[in-house]
C-alpha cells in the first residue's frame, strides 16, 4: 500500500467522505434525468433514423453547405434517455446510458462524420455516403447484379434511360 493511501485508510473520516463520494456519484447516476449516446461510427450509415426519433433535438444533423460535410450531434443537456433512439435504429449501432456528466452540459458532440453525396448530373443529394454505399452493398448481395455505380439521382438516371428509348 502507498504511503498517502496507507495514511488516508488509516484515517476513518477519510474513508467516510470518499465512499460517500462514491455513492453519491452512482446515486447521481441512477437517478440522473439525462442520457448519453455512444454510437458505433464503423457501423453506423448515418440514415439518420435515429435524429428523426429523437424528441428533445439531443440528436441533430449538421450540413455544410460549401464544404459538403455530413454530421450527426449530440447534446447531453436535452437528452432525456428516453432509448427511442437506440429502438429505431436499424444497425444496432446506437446506445444510451443514463449519466450526468455536469463537464460535458454545454457541449455538443459529434458522433458521426461523412460527406453528402450529390448527383454529378444536376447536383441533387444522393444522401451520406456511407448509407449508399451500405445500400449498394445490399442491392448488389441481395440481387447478385451489380448495382449501378454511377452517382446519379433517380431523377437523372430515368431521364437517360428515357432519352435512349428514344
Ligand atoms: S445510429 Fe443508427 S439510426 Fe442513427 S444514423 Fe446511424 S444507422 Fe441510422
Ligand atoms: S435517448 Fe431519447 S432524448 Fe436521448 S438522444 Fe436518444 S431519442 Fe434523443
């Protein structure tokens, strides 16, 4: 044992005041009335099913109009651990706890980061790319074909199958 610890357990007023920290804390965290999400980024595709669910507005979409940029935040202060979030979700790659962390009440923070993809023909949003990329990996499984690997919207691919018929 270390000397400041063989001192402090040698000393009961120490040891009272650290255990009731200790509970203190766990009592904080069982009956704190907001969340914390964790997101698994390697899975998730951000369909953002999970921002749709969420009530409070704890879960958000950020976009970048110049830059493209695709987030998901998340802030601590207005979720209420309510797991609609977790339910919805079809990667099962999003999960809640029930904690207070008083440090992190005006953060916001970014759980997932991709790009948006857009059509090359009139610039229209495909969507994240990680999500049509899961997407065309499943069409691609599903049907054994090759799902079309060009970056065009519904839009304009059924105008240029429409013109060739031409
Ligand atoms: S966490 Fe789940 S529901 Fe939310 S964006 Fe990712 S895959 Fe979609
Ligand atoms: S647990 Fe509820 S409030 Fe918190 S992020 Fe999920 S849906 Fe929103």
């Amino acid at each position: 044992m270390d000397k400041a610890r063989e001192i402090s357990e040698s000393n009961p007023e120490a040891v009272l005041r650290r255990e009731s920290l200790v509970s203190r804390r766990e009592l904080l965290e069982r009956l704190s009335p907001l969340g914390k999400v964790e997101l698994d980024a390697s899975r998730c595709t951000g369909c953002g099913l999970c921002v749709s669910e969420c009530s409070t507005g704890a879960l958000r979409i950020s976009t970048g109009l110049e830059t493209d940029a695709y987030q998901i935040l998340f802030r601590h202060a207005v979720c209420i651990a309510c797991g609609a979030c977790v339910e919805i979700c079809p990667e099962h790659c999003i999960q809640v706890k029930r904690v207070f962390e008083p440090e992190k009440i005006d953060d916001s923070i970014v759980l997932l980061e991709d790009k948006v993809l857009r059509c090359v023909k009139c610039g229209g949003t495909l969507g994240p790319g990680l999500m049509v990329a899961k997407i065309r990996a499943r069409v691609s499984v599903a049907s054994k074909v090759q799902p079309p690997s060009s970056t065009l919207c519904p839009g304009c691919r059924a105008l240029g199958l429409f013109n060739r018929a031409d």
